[in-house]
C-alpha cells in the first residue's frame, strides 16, 4: 500500500512540477525513480524511455505508466497490481495539469496580455529548454553508448546520424526509429 501512495506522491509532483511537457518530466523521472527511490534501474529506465517515445502518446504519461507498472511487478507484486500501480502512476502525473487548467483556464484568457504575465512566461521559456537539456544529458550514458570502443563508435554515430537527419532535414521519427532498431540489429 505504502508504494502505491508514494507512486501517486512521486508522479503528482512531477505531474505539478513537470514544466515544458513529457521530455522536461524525463530528467524528473529519473531523478525520482532511479536515484530517489530505486524503484528501477538505469537501464530499466533507458527501456522505459525507449518505449514510451516508440508509442503513442505524451512521453511524460506513457514513462509515468511503464515506471508504475514496473516499479509495481520489481517489488515481487503481480502483474494484476502492476497494472493497478500503472492507472495510479498515469492518473497523477496528469492529475495536476487538469486541476491546474481548470483553475486557470479563466484568469489566463482574461489576462494573457498583462505585462507581468507575459514576463512570467518569458522566464519559463529558458527554463523549459534547461530541463530538456537535462533530461538529453541524462541519457547520454554508457548503457545507451556502449561499454567498448566499437559499441561507442557505432552509437556515437547513429546519434549524429539520427540529430542530423531529424534537425536539418526534417526525417520523420518514425522512420528514424525503425532504421536504428535495424541497424542495432545487424551491428551489435
């Protein structure tokens, strides 16, 4: 019981705190997850991430759902309890936004052009980039790079290939995707 209530506590301050969308939550979730609580490890949290950039949805919700279930099923809970802790983790993270919305939703429209509004989301704009920056240094590490030269060459190169491809021209993520899993598949 007491890990349910802190997977609600964990993904409803993110969910809060989660500024600039799922990619600004990742270094969040991280820091919670694997070093707070060591509910998972590294690479169970690269999978995750993986994972949840690979299906449909928001990154923030879909880690907050595999974290819960796998947090849930690596305590020795069933699988049955690991879907319970992935509706709890997926209803906190989102929780706050709605609750936040709803309060907001009216005093934002009615004063998005006040001078001190505005001034408050210019300050948030570089901070948003700051965590994301963050969460893609978070995931700069040898398990995602490799442990041997070869591996961090091969890696080290794909990465490159896939900024370039994705940044200046335009390649969709999909297909990004789906050839990196193919080649991981041929090269290691």
């Amino acid at each position: 019981m007491i890990l349910f209530l802190q997977l609600f506590y964990t993904f409803f301050k993110i969910g809060l705190f989660g500024f600039g969308g799922g990619y600004a939550m990742i270094s969040m979730i991280q820091g919670e997850v694997v070093t707070r609580y060591g509910w998972l490890s590294s690479s169970e949290f690269t999978d995750i991430v993986a994972l949840s950039q690979m299906t449909p949805g928001p990154i923030g919700i879909n880690s907050a759902t595999y974290v819960g279930y796998t947090a849930i099923v690596n305590a020795g809970y069933s699988h049955a309890l690991g879907i319970l802790g992935s509706a709890i983790s997926t209803t906190s993270v989102v929780l706050p936004s709605f609750i936040l919305m709803i309060l907001i939703s009216r005093f934002f429209l009615k004063y998005q052009k006040h001078p001190a509004v505005e001034a408050v989301f210019q300050g948030l704009r570089p901070g948003v980039v700051g965590l994301l920056a963050a969460a893609a240094l978070v995931l700069m590490n040898s398990e995602n790079f490799g442990t041997d030269t070869f591996q961090m060459i091969i890696s080290i190169i794909l990465f490159l290939g896939v900024f370039i491809a994705s940044y200046r021209y335009k390649v969709n993520p999909i297909l990004l995707i789906v050839i990196c899993g193919i080649l991981g598949y041929l090269l290691y």
